[in-house]
C-alpha cells in the first residue's frame, strides 16, 4: 500500500516541477491521507503535507499529540511535531527556510488568516493553485480503491438490513438512527460517513433534513440517507420505504423516482458527459410532471469523502472515464405531502461500463 501512495506523491511533484512551484502545501486532511497514509482530523490544530520541490524533501507537519499515529501511518517519514503554545508557520518557515518565490496552495482550503501568516513569514512570493490537480487525481479511482468503497456499501447495506426490522408505528426518528448507528460500528465501520438521515411522513420532503422526536406513523413514508467509512472510504446509500400500506399516489411517486434512478444508472458510462446522466434521470421525473419537485444535482463523486469529484450535474460537460465512481440519487420532493430518493453507487470500470455497487434491493418494501 505504502508503494501506491508514493505513487501518488511522485505524480504531484512531477506536476509541481512543470509548473515552477518551490514549495507545496497540501493542508485538507483527506488529500493528506490521499498522499502519505496518515488520516486523521485535525480541527482548528494545523497538519499539513509540506513538499519542498527545490530540496526534494517531503515533511508532514501533524499536531504533537497525532506524533505517534503519524509515525506508524505516514509513508512520508520526515514527521514535524507542533505542539499547541507554537506558531505552525514560524515552524514552517525555520524547517523549509527562506527565498520561496512561488507557493502550491489548495486555494479553496486556505482561509484569510493561514494567507495572512504566509504573507508574515514568506514576505514576497506568488500563489498557484494545485486543488484542481489534485481532485483530477482523486476523481480517478483504481479498482483497489473501488473494492474499499465496495466494502463500505457492504458494511452499510448490513447495517440497513438489519435496522429496518425493528421499524414500527410509533417508534421515533432519532430511535431508529441510534438504531443504524449502533449497527454500523457493530459492523466494523469506524463510523457514519454523514449525519444519518431518518425522515418520516411529511418530512421525508427535506432533502437535508434532519432526524429528531417525530414518530413514524402508519402511512408514512420512511426516508433512509445514510453511510459509513470504512478503512478510509466511503459509502452512501438512500432507500425509501413505506410504513404499512402506500397509497396510490406514494406508489406513483415511487415508481416515477425508481425509473429515474434505473435511467440515471443506464445512462452512466465511459465517453459521455456527466451532465447526461443527471438530464437521463430527470427527464423521466419531468415527463411524469413532478420536475418541479426535483430541484438538485442527481449525484456527486464518493471516495475518501462522501462528496467529492464529479459533480453530476446537468450542465457538467466533463466526460466519464474509466475510475470514476458516483452516486445516482434522483428524488421527488412535494412540500406537505413527503418525498421519495433511491440512490445508487457506481463505478466507471476500465472497458467503459458501469458497474452498480449498491446491492439492496429498489422495489417499494412495506415495513413496520
């Protein structure tokens, strides 16, 4: 594995090198999991992966207290601890030393004040932003890194079966995500990849909603939004159920967003646009006249983070190629009345073909 990350590493110098930077700082914990194997959340503490392209070295900088973690994880093994009462830029500047005329940033990463401590301690040099590269690199994913991602919908799907047995009439939302959550460590997941959503009845028409004391009731319809991370990456997975018996119009509703969903999926292969999936899924949602009640992106890439690159947008004309994974997760949503979402995974495989890795089943499944 080690080997797979200094390969990473290596790609990102090179294109460091063509574009003149002295030095790169690759501070957004995933990309520095993506690069030297150490993960980790830092919060407010600085860590960063520090690339010094004129000297050749690489250091990752990790708050004193992950030292340990880092020394045991990280492919990278020029580990600088930085304990709390320490500047992390005055560090930086005395381990990389001065005349840095040109600086990678994650431009979307870099807040106001980390720009104003560079500017302190690296008086005169310009910026270039490498984000874009390095989500080009991320958003290819090998099939090593599919299988992880295969897994965690395994761990997930686990998790889902078995959850939706004690889903009854009464019960409460927050109940049932305690529920989910307990299950999903039991599994073997480090934990949710999201805030686990759980929405009944009316409020199954929030697309973000959010969980709380509501009780399911005979009728409702039960959104489930939910994900785990396992070893690192991660799954997300939407099924919608129906607590009892469906009316006409749920099943309607339902029928229409699992055609979507099944059209999405076929639409989903090498050398077509990534706007064309989400136009495939919703086009069917409009020819049943419910567009209106469809009002986000049918998708979005999953890897190390539960929405990364692509985005699967109508007016996305990036092409699909082999190594991209993404969900497909078209919905309707009418206010007052409740919605219905059915997501799928898929992953772009080397001949051109999609292959779906959520397994659970889509039809309409009455429980409670």
């Amino acid at each position: 594995m080690s080997d797979q990350f200094q390969t990473r590493l290596n790609t990102l110098i090179q294109n460091l090198e063509e574009q003149q930077v002295d030095m790169a700082i690759v501070n957004s914990p995933k990309n520095v999991f993506y690069y030297t194997g150490f993960n980790s959340e830092p919060f407010e503490r600085f860590m960063a992966l520090v690339i010094d392209v004129r000297k050749g070295t690489n250091y990752l900088f990790v708050p004193a207290l992950d030292q340990e973690d880092a020394e045991k994880s990280s492919n990278v093994k020029s580990i600088v601890p930085i304990s709390d009462e320490l500047n992390p830029y005055k560090i930086l500047k005395d381990t990389i030393g001065k005349d840095v005329k040109s600086i990678g940033l994650e431009t979307k990463n870099v807040s106001i004040y980390q720009q104003e401590q560079l500017n302190h301690y690296f008086s005169s040099f310009s910026y270039q932003n490498i984000g874009e590269f390095i989500s080009g690199q991320r958003i290819r994913k090998t099939p090593e890194e599919c299988n992880k991602v295969q897994y965690a919908v395994h761990v997930i799907e686990k998790v889902l079966s078995e959850g939706i047995k004690s889903v009854k009439a009464g019960m409460t939302e927050l109940e049932l995500t305690a529920e989910f959550e307990f299950l999903m460590r039991k599994f073997g997941a480090e934990g949710p990849s999201f805030s686990t959503t759980v929405l009944s009845g009316e409020k199954s028409s929030l697309p973000h909603g959010s969980p709380d004391g509501k009780k399911m009731n005979n009728g409702d319809f039960l959104l489930i939004d939910m994900g785990v991370i396992v070893d690192g990456y991660c799954s997300d997975i939407t099924r919608t159920f129906i607590i009892g018996e469906e009316t006409a119009e749920q099943r309607r509703i339902y029928d229409v967003v699992l055609k979507a969903t099944k059209e999405g999926v076929l639409a989903a292969k090498a050398g077509v646009l990534a706007g064309s999936v989400d136009t495939a899924a919703r086009n069917v949602i409009k020819a049943n006249g419910y567009g209106q009640y469809f009002n986000n992106r049918v998708g979005h890439g999953l890897g190390m983070e539960v929405h990364e690159e692509p985005s699967i947008h109508e007016k996305n004309e990036m092409m699909l190629e082999p190594g991209f994974l993404f969900t497909i997760e078209p919905g309707i949503y009418i206010p007052g009345f409740g919605g219905v979402r059915i997501e799928e995974n898929v992953y772009i495989e080397e001949d051109g073909n999609a292959k779906v890795l959520t397994t659970f089943p889509t039809e309409l499944i009455r429980i409670g």
